[in-house]
C-alpha cells in the first residue's frame, strides 16, 4: 500500500520501483492494494477490504501480510480496527509513516495557509490533478496533522492477533535528496531527524520499530530511482523484511 499521492495500481507497478520484481523472483505471492493516492484512511481502508477478500479468495489463504509506505501504514491500521481484521491479517509492516502527524500539515492548518495565498492554491492545484473536490483535499491531509493523529492513536488501537512493525529512514542532510531541501529544513527545525517528508519523532510508534541506515529519503526507500543509495540495494530491504516475517511464522 502506498501513501499520499502515489497509488497502488497493478497496472502501474512503477511507484515501488525493483521491488515487485525482486520479491516475486524471491517467490513472494504479491498483490497490490489498489489505493487512492488521495483518498482517505476510511475510504482507503474500504478499498483495500475489498482487496483482501478478493485475494483470500482466489488463493484460498486465510490470511495475508500488508506492507504500507507512509500514509499506508495508517490507512492499514485503520483497516484492522475499523473491520475487525485481526483473523485476516497476520502482520502489518509500516515504512516510513507518520503515526504522530506530519509536520507539513500542521504547518497548512494551524498556520491558515489553507486560506488565501500558496496553501490554498497547492490545495487547488491537487484537486485538479487527482479530479476531487478542494474540500476532499483539504480533509485528507488534515488527517494527517498531529492533532488528527492524536485522536487516530487513541482511538485505533493494536489488534493483539496482528504482528505490528515499522521502518524508517532518516537523510542525514538536505543534500542527500535535494528534492527534499526545503522539507528537510523545515521539519530538522521543528523535530530533528527525517526522511525528508516525515520525521523520527513521528514515526516511531510500538515495540518494534527500526531505522534503516544509510541515508536514505522518503520516496527513495520506495525505490523510486531504481538504484542504490548510499550502497544500499533498496529491494533487498523488502526481502529481508519478508524473510524475517517468514521465520517468525507470518
């Protein structure tokens, strides 16, 4: 499952870059979850549902592994609390996802840059590229402020029957990925440490949570560049994930 923006279309596996091929030459039953970049969790949560049926179904498995990158992993949490899951689902892994808000949206809202001037013309700007109403995107990335989050942790709890981790990595600077100059910027300022997009502070959420060394940005732990950074081959992260849930049963 992927995150906000990017989607989860078979027909369209570049989003993830290697790592489809890699982990089905790895012998991995995969599946995408045909997710609306800009949906919400509830709307997301509905459609991956649905998606999850239909692959039990036509495996005859009773349960399947989920792996969301950023606002995926919360869409996915969403979806075990919210439909009772826990008997389908074995294990969820989150990739860099912003359990505790994302700094960005805190910066549209509480600020009311929402209102007259760039907040409000970028809100414009991505209704038109994914045919949605400015109101549809304002809500979906309000989801994501910190104050929303608070109240999403409270209220959607663990499954016990379900194996929770997260990942994330951090950019050591703003020149590792100058496509995240300036959000690396902001968010080192009002956090520390990030991806360039979502911040340690805010992702680290349960027992089991790993940072993945190596310098490496938010779109480019998705493989998004198809090479290695900094010397790490980013598919054979997915791999090793899917090993380690295999040895524990999963």
């Amino acid at each position: 499952m992927h995150g906000l923006v990017a989607h989860d279309k078979e027909e369209d596996t570049d989003n993830w870059g290697r790592i489809p091929d890699a982990l089905r030459e790895d012998g991995v039953d995969l599946y995408f979850g045909n997710t609306e970049g800009m949906g919400s969790y509830e709307s997301n949560a509905a459609i991956l549902k649905s998606a999850i049926e239909e692959i039990l179904l036509k495996t005859n498995k009773e349960k399947v592994n989920i792996i969301g990158h950023s606002k995926g992993g919360l869409d996915a949490r969403y979806l075990i609390w919210r439909y009772n899951l826990g008997d389908k689902v074995a294990s969820l892994t989150m990739i860099s996802t912003p359990h505790h808000g994302w700094e960005f949206a805190d910066l549209l809202y509480k600020k009311h840059a929402a209102r007259p001037g760039f907040g409000k013309g970028l809100l414009k700007k991505y209704s038109r590229l994914y045919g949605k109403k400015e109101q549809d995107i304002y809500d979906v990335i309000y989801q994501l402020t910190s104050e929303n989050m608070g109240e999403f942790n409270a209220l959607v709890q663990p499954d016990e029957r379900v194996f929770y981790q997260t990942y994330y990595s951090t950019m050591r600077n703003a020149f590792d990925d100058p496509g995240y100059f300036y959000t690396f910027l902001y968010i080192k300022h009002v956090s520390g440490k990030n991806d360039g997009i979502v911040s340690e502070q805010s992702v680290r959420w349960g027992t089991d949570c790993f940072e993945i060394s190596g310098r490496i940005s938010h779109n480019e732990i998705v493989d998004i560049k198809k090479r290695k950074i900094s010397g790490i081959d980013i598919p054979l992260i997915y791999t090793n994930i899917i090993k380690d849930l295999s040895s524990k049963g999963f």
